[in-house]
C-alpha cells in the first residue's frame, strides 16, 4: 500500500480519495473513431478491429452450436460443480426480486398500477483479456433469462485462434443462451448499439470492462443506447478494527488488487497497528500470487488510512462510495446503519469480497468510480421497465375531475382541462 494517512482532515478527504486519473479527452478520441467507423462500416469495421486488437482474423463472428457443444468437454467436472453451486444461489437470490402487481385505489373509482416488462432486447458484454469473466455471464445471463427478455446477444473476445474461452460457453450454454459473438473491446459495444449485418441491435448494454469498453459505452448512452451503469476499474474498501485478522483483510486487499493494474485498494483502519500488521501479511502473501505483478502494479493506486474515531471513518467511506466494502469487525452488523455509499457490502470476518463475485447470489456487476452514491448493481430490475397503468371509472372520473381541471387551468392548458370538462358533462347529460 503506497501511502499512509493519520486522522486526516475533512477538508483533505476529497484529494486523498482521488481515483487514478486517465486521460478521457485522448480515450473518448480514440474510442469515438472506433464506435463511428463501426456505425458506418458494420462487419468489416469490426474484421479489422479483431484482427488489430485480438489478433484473430474470422470469417463468422457467431459462436456455432457445434462450438458450444464442443466447449463442455473441455470443463473439468469440479468447474462444473462449483457453477452449479454459483447459479443456483444467483438464481434464487434474483428470482426472490421478482414484483407481484399490486393494484391500489388512489381515489374512489381510480385504479393505478404497476407492472415490470422485460426489456427486449439486451447484449451482454463478457471481458476476456487477462481473466475471462465466465461469472460475469452467470451475473448477467441469469437475470436476463428470469427477466423474460427476448433477445439476449453475448459479446465477448475471442483469442488469437479466434476461440472463445470454454468455460464462457458453458455458462451460456448453462443458462440457455446462445447467441455469443466473437466480438470484444470498443466495437463489441459499437456492434450491440447501432448493429451490423451479423450483429442485432440491442434496447441496453451491460457488462464490466477495461477504461476502453467503459468509455464507448458511456458515448453510445450519450447517443441514447441504454446502458446498465458507468463503471470503471474495479476497487474495494475495507473498514478494519482490533477485532479484524490481518491475514484476512491482506488477503481481501490483494484479491482486488490481482483484478488489473488500474484497480484500486483502501484500507481504513483504527489503528495504525492494524495497518503495519495487514502490510506486512500483504508483503508475504503477495510473493505467491501468479498475478503479482498486476497486483503490486494496483497495490501503488492505493492506500490506508487510519482514523480512530468511527462515526469518520463511515463518513469518509460514504463519501469514497467504493463498489465493494467490507466490515472487518465483530461489530460489522451494528455498523451497517453507518452505510449510505456502496455497492455492495461484506459483513463480518468471513464474508470475503471473492464470495459475492462468484457464488454467495449477489451480482458483481455494480457501480465504481463512486457512482454508488446514485447508482446500483445490477439486479432483476436493471432487465426490466416499470409500466404504470390506471383505470378511471365515471365514478372516478367524478370524484378526482374538478382537481384535474383546476390544475390544467392554472397551467393554461385549456385542452388537458377539456379532456376532463367533455367526460364529466357526458356523465351530466
């Protein structure tokens, strides 16, 4: 962890919690040419970018069925049992956010409700890169699927052979998906937003990705696509008392460190002991991580921060808004009513932050960069639109009318009042 802070000042919280800075205006350069060329150029835009960027030169961008079938013999049985493990919990725990109608009688004779209706149309964006996310397809191909979407496309990248990772397939295949794309990167959302000869246009995008994938699909909402939430590179805060086990919060840190060089840790602690007992677990667990290097990389955007007062360390959490926040405490339910910012929560000495991206049933895919203080992770709802519905009768019409027509006319809107004034003197005469 690169820097230390003791008991900072207030005034100082909003320099200290800074994200590491990328150059947008030189991204959002690069990524609107890519987005454009595809918008106007289709498959043959996105032949050029997979062969520049994945190295994989292809003919046909869709994953055949033959491919699909072919990719669960190469899934050992153990892999296999423990996403059984993960989609059965992620089923249930969206499945349990499942709305009934409920129809209420605001007035007497006027009936108002709501229904959820899935979005038709739907990609799902699954990175590769330096760890192919197949649980982020069980995070997003479940909800799409209990959701009832009609069209739920995959776009993921392919490798130099122009092969998608089988695990990925699998899932897909899992879940009843299977319309997968060998697509990545920029024009992978260029293709599910303005669609090409092989690729359907989609209502809404989701799905994590590198600052590249971010910023094309934060320029196709600005265009109007639809997205699931800005996120960025991944981070997790953790919250450590003297009751906490250093080897478990070193552990925490690095597994979010591991996620790419651009990740980012906090350690707010009560006392600068707990912070030099978690550094030194960090220094010898580190040295046997395989992804090291990207971790020790993420490790110099990060940093702790001792405040000893607990009422501050919360107030400096909320104003972080981390994605992923754990509570290494004997004390972690009592404080969950300090919790204002967060994307998700972790509670408690065994509830590791790897747990909710694989199989605890939450979603993983949730909001960074401290878009928590106004966004949420994706859930059943981020699949589906609320319709709202009402039903007026002449009684109801009576009874709520006059209000209507007052209104209408301290607005000067003569016809809105007239829609109400010709009922209510049909009901008259």
């Amino acid at each position: 962890m690169n820097n230390t802070y003791i008991n900072p000042e207030k005034s100082t919280w909003q320099n200290i919690l800074m994200r590491p800075v990328f150059d947008y205006r030189q991204l959002e350069t690069k990524v609107s040419a890519i987005l454009d060329d595809v918008k106007l150029n289709g498959d043959t835009a996105i032949n050029m970018y997979t062969a520049q960027f994945d190295g994989a030169v292809l003919n046909d961008f869709a994953v055949t069925e033959s491919e699909i079938a072919e990719a669960a013999l190469h899934v050992d049985a153990d892999l296999k049992d423990a996403i059984e493990v993960a989609k059965n919990n992620i089923t249930a725990f969206h499945e349990s956010q499942k709305e009934t109608v409920n129809k209420i009688e605001t007035a007497a004779g006027v009936l108002c409700w709501r229904k959820s209706v899935a979005i038709e149309k739907v990609g799902l964006y699954i990175p590769g890169g330096t760890a192919p996310l197949f649980s982020t397809m069980l995070m997003l191909g479940i909800p799409a699927v209990l959701a009832g979407c009609k069209e739920i496309i995959v776009c993921t990248p392919p490798d130099k052979n122009g092969e998608i990772n089988p695990v990925i397939l699998y899932v897909a295949q899992l879940i009843g998906i299977k319309n997968i794309y060998k697509i990545g990167g920029v024009q992978a959302i260029a293709a599910m937003a303005y669609g090409t000869q092989s690729v359907p246009k989609v209502n809404k995008i989701f799905g994590p990705g590198n600052q590249y994938v971010t910023c094309a699909k934060q320029l196709v909402n600005a265009a109007g696509v639809a997205i699931d939430m800005p996120a960025g590179p991944s981070e997790l805060a953790v919250y450590a008392d003297e009751t906490c086990i250093p080897s478990f919060v070193a552990a925490d840190l690095l597994s979010q460190a591991e996620h790419g060089a651009d990740s980012q840790v906090l350690l707010v602690a009560s006392s600068l002991s707990i912070v030099e007992r978690v550094q030194d677990e960090i220094e010898k667990q580190l040295s046997a991580l395989p992804r090291k290097a990207i971790a020790a990389q993420a490790l110099q955007n990060s940093l702790s921060i001792v405040l000893e007062n607990v009422a501050d360390a919360f107030d400096l959490l909320n104003e972080y808004a981390p994605e992923h926040l754990i509570i290494a405490s004997d004390k972690a339910e009592e404080f969950t009513e300090k919790i204002i910012n967060a994307g998700s929560v972790f509670l408690g000495h065994y509830s590791p932050e790897s747990a909710g991206d694989y199989a605890s049933g939450t979603n993983h895919t949730l909001p960074t960069n401290g878009n928590a203080k106004a966004y949420s992770g994706v859930s059943l709802d981020s699949f589906v639109k609320k319709i709202t519905f009402q039903q007026i009768s002449k009684a109801g019409i009576q009874n709520i009318g006059k209000a209507v027509e007052t209104m209408a006319a301290a607005e000067g809107l003569a016809a809105h009042k007239n829609a109400v004034s010709i009922r209510l003197n049909e009901i008259n005469n």
